[in-house]
C-alpha cells in the first residue's frame, strides 16, 4: 500500500501534518537517498524516509496506560528538566503522551509512539469522553452544579458536559469531591469550570479515558494496551 509522505511523516509521531508539509516542501524530507519536495508523494512501507536528517523507524507500536503521578509533566521532554511522564516508561521507542494532563493532575494518560492513534483521539472532533475528580475548596452549591451541567461558556465556547455528579461532601472541612465528564480536551479545562464559579480546584484525578479505567493501579503504575483495546480506540476515527 503507498500513502502519502506527509501522512506517514505525522504518523511516526515526528510532527504534525501541517508541519510535515512545510519540512516537504523546504526540501527537509528524503525518501531513499533522495530530496522529494513535492506534496502528496507516494511512498511504500519498504521506503526509507528521512526527515531534518533523522530516519524514520518503523518500529512496533507500543500503547501504554499510565496512573500519572502529581509532580511530572505530560510531555516528551522538558526545558527546564522536569520529570516527563515518559521517564516512568521501560521502553526503548520515541514515546508521547495522547493530550495532556496539568503538572498536578493525577490519573489516567495514554502514553503511545503511534502518531495515528494520537491524531485521531486528540482532534476537536473525536469526542471522547474524559471523568476527572475534582475536590473543591468549598461545598458546590446546587445553583452552580445546573449552571455547570447546562454549559458553562469558557473563553467563548460552551463546555458540553456529558455527567455530572457530586460525590462526596464534608460539611466540617467545607469542601467537596465531584466527579465531572467532558468530552472536550482544552487545557486546565476543568479548573477554568470551577474557577470560573469561584472554586478552586484542590486536587483533580482523570479516572477515565473513552472505556478506560484505571483499575488496580497505583499512582507511577502503568500497564501496555491490549490489541482489542487499542482497536476500539481506533473506533474513535470519524469519518
Ligand atoms: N482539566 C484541567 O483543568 N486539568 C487537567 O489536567 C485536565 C483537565
């Protein structure tokens, strides 16, 4: 089967496909040996393709589910050194996180070297559904539970939020835990809901991602994806 360059380019995970056409077209991507600058290339999974000089691997796909501890990044690598969700890995391939998780959020992450696969969950329209635990700084009050389970409008966009459920309130502490699905993935999304309310977000875990859980493990714990998993993931393409 041949595919085109810039898709099997986005695909290794090396960069996005719009960037992938810019690298083409500033003649920054080889394929055998030779400069191709031309859009929309063919080329056949035995082609060698290089990229700013770097061979593209065809290795193996790995998917792992990790149980994300507070105090790591969720990126590949760090400028300023911190601990990346990748160093908890074994693993010898190109790793990433699908998405991202705030520096003290805990929970569920995929961590993956499939560029497909991460295309397809992290784009606007995949809609998969994320649950995260909130614990607020004081006790929700009903009034503001409906206004966040009608939509909230967050920096011009409503937050369509799929289920919503107050778990937990200790009237002592003046604090609760509430447990929040969205299917939306922008950034520190569910602190600007709260926030935005007039509650802070004290500690917040994803305990699920699509039909994921995070199941016995432990905080820094991961486990690999099974094949069925990962297929149903797939299922997340549209179109
Ligand atoms: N929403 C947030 O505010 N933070 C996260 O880490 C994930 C979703």
């Amino acid at each position: 089967m041949e595919i085109r360059l810039q898709k099997v380019i986005a695909d290794s995970g090396y960069t996005s496909r719009r960037n992938a056409e810019n690298l083409i077209k500033k003649g920054l991507v080889s394929v055998n040996g030779k400069v191709v600058n031309e859009l929309g290339f063919k080329v056949k999974n035995t082609d060698e393709v290089s990229v700013e000089g770097h061979i593209l691997s065809k290795d193996e796909k790995e998917y792992y589910l990790l149980n994300k501890p507070r105090g790591v990044i969720s990126s590949a690598n760090d400028d300023k050194g911190r601990k990346t969700v990748i160093d908890l890995i074994e693993s010898d391939k190109r790793l990433y996180p699908v998405g991202r998780l705030d520096y003290d959020t805990t929970g569920i992450i995929l961590i993956t070297n499939d560029g497909e696969l991460t295309n397809i969950l992290t784009h606007p329209k995949s809609n998969v559904p994320k649950t995260y635990l909130a614990k607020l700084d004081k006790i929700i009050t009903m009034e503001d539970y409906h206004k966040i389970k009608n939509g909230l409008l967050i920096d011009g966009r409503i937050v369509d939020v799929k289920h919503i459920k107050i778990k937990k309130t200790d009237k002592k502490k003046n604090n609760c835990f509430v447990e929040i699905t969205i299917s939306e993935g922008r950034n520190h999304i569910v602190k600007k809901l709260f926030e935005k309310l007039g509650y802070d977000v004290e500690k917040l875990t994803r305990t699920h991602y699509a039909f994921l859980d995070l199941g016995t493990l432990l905080s820094g714990e991961y486990r690999t994806l099974s094949k069925k998993e990962v297929h149903e993931l797939y299922a997340y393409k549209r179109g």
